[in-house]
C-alpha cells in the first residue's frame, strides 16, 4: 500500500501540475536510483489515471511525477473497455492505489472525429460509438461542442467506473478509493478536477 489516502493522492497530483503548468517541474524520481528502488521495493503507485493516447498530455509529465508513481491506463478519447477495467482493478485491488481519475482534455483529436462524424475506418468506429451519447448531450451544452463532449465523456467514464460491481464499486463503498474527473487544458498545461 502507498500509505496515501484518495485525498493525499489528490493534493498530490495538484501540487504536481501547478509545478508543471508554471514550467517549474522538479522531474522527481526517474533516475537511475529510483530504478532501483521500484525493482527491490516493487512498484505502490499513489493514483491510477486514465488519459487520452494523445502525445501532449502524458500524465507522467503532466503531474510532474516519477517512476511507480502513477498506473497509467491510455486510449484514444480515454475510453475503457473492459481490458482497461481489468486493469484499473488490478491497480486498486492488488497494488492498493487509492484514487483513480479519468482526464479528457481540450482539443482532443478522438473527440473532435466522433463529433464531426462520418465515415470511420477499420476500429476507429469504435472510439466514434463510445464517444457517441456524450457527443449527443454535447450538442445541447453551450461553447465547444468538441470540449464539452470530452468532459460529458469524463463524467459519464467516472460515474461508470464508481458503479461498476465487482472490485471498484466495493472499493468505492468501503471508503477506499475515489474515482473522480479532470480535464486537461493542452495550451495552458494546467488539469482542472471536475468531480
Ligand atoms: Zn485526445
């Protein structure tokens, strides 16, 4: 266990992009020390975050943080299927991780695609049917449409995962995990906790 309760985790991931966003990262923990120490100690992550493939929003970067800090799930449109689910199971029931947050962000290509709509090729369907509701409720919210469906999607992905029977929701019931929202403004670096 990391020690960190969902709110210590939290702070932790504010501190770290409020470093981020005003270009004072500290890069803690990615030498060749603490390579080490995540191989003899094993690895206790503090949050788990599912983020969009995207390369300009690494959480790792984003949140300023290190080796075995973060279990990081990522997909186009920071979608999960049950593999991902499998995963952030793993990452609360086995390594103890106290908070999960799922993190849309502004201008997101995976987003933008579903909300044009069209022909998708091969799987891309895919991303364009989950993305779907979200894009639909999108279109009644004011300002960006492509925005406002990427964080219609973060809090639908946050209230599924909170309820989904098995390992999350007893986690959830129990006190010991929190599943919350954020949502990640590419051109100012800086993550906004959206419940
Ligand atoms: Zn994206």
């Amino acid at each position: 266990m990391t020690g960190h309760g969902p709110e210590r985790s939290l702070a932790e991931l504010i501190e770290g992009n409020a470093r981020f966003a005003e270009g004072k990262s500290l890069h803690p923990r990615q030498d060749a020390r603490r390579r080490a120490e995540v191989l003899e100690k094993g690895q206790y992550p503090f949050a788990a975050i599912v983020a969009c493939s995207d390369s300009r929003v690494s959480p790792e970067i984003v949140f300023d943080q290190g080796l075995g800090d973060l279990f990081v799930v990522r997909t186009a449109g920071n979608l999960v299927d049950d593999l991902g689910i499998a995963s952030l199971e793993y990452a609360a029931a086995h390594l103890g991780v106290p908070l999960i947050v799922v993190m849309g962000h502004s201008r997101c290509g995976a987003v933008t695609s579903a909300v044009e709509g069209g022909e998708a090729p091969g799987s891309l369907s895919a991303i364009h049917a989950a993305l779907a509701p979200s894009v639909e409720k999108a279109k009644h919210r004011p300002g960006d449409v492509v925005d406002a469906a990427a964080r219609e999607n973060v809090k639908s992905l946050v209230a599924a995962l909170g309820r989904r029977e098995g390992v999350l929701k007893g986690l959830v019931d129990r006190g010991a995990l929190s599943v919350v929202g954020a949502f990640y403004d590419i051109e100012r670096g800086s993550v906004e906790f959206i419940g």
